[in-house]
C-alpha cells in the first residue's frame, strides 16, 4: 500500500512537471508571437511612412505640374488677345 501511494506521488509530480514543461514551451512561443507581432508592426508602420511620403511627393508634383498648365493657358489667353489685337490692326489698316 506504502509503494501505491509513493507511485501515485511520483506520477502527481511527473504530471505536474510535465504541466510546468508544456505551460513554459506555450509561454516561449506566445513570447514568440508577441515578438513576431511588434516586427510585423513596425514594418507595417514603416510601410505606411514610405506610402505616405510617396503620396506627398507625388501630390506635390500634381500641383506644381498643375501650376504649370495654369501658366501656360494664362499665356496662350495672352497671346490670342496680343493676335486679336494685331488682327483688329490689319483690319482697320
């Protein structure tokens, strides 16, 4: 009787040791997890600042390119009046 209950006791403390084993290996691979979540992260958050800055850059260029065409029909409005004139010109002549 004396042997069964040392049995039983050893097999409680395998078991619980085998708990303490499985609970340490779950814990190392949520650390991993989380580990690999944060790197996930700041990649993510660095993608996102190179998307953000590629879409200031290009939007900067849109409006200086804007800018431009607006110049441009502001010259051509100036040179068709310069032309009507000169036309009125010959007309009168």
């Amino acid at each position: 009787m004396e042997n069964v209950k040392i049995v039983d006791e050893t097999d409680r403390f395998q078991s619980i040791d085998e708990i303490n084993g499985k609970f340490d290996m779950l814990y190392a691979s949520y650390q991993d997890v989380l580990m690999t979540i944060k790197n996930s992260n700041e990649e993510l958050n660095d993608v996102q600042r190179q998307l953000l800055l590629t879409i200031e850059k290009k939007n900067n260029k849109i409006s200086s390119m804007n800018n431009r065409i607006r110049e441009l029909q502001q010259n051509i409005i100036e040179i068709e009046q310069h032309i009507d004139k000169i036309q009125t010109k010959i007309n009168n002549y």
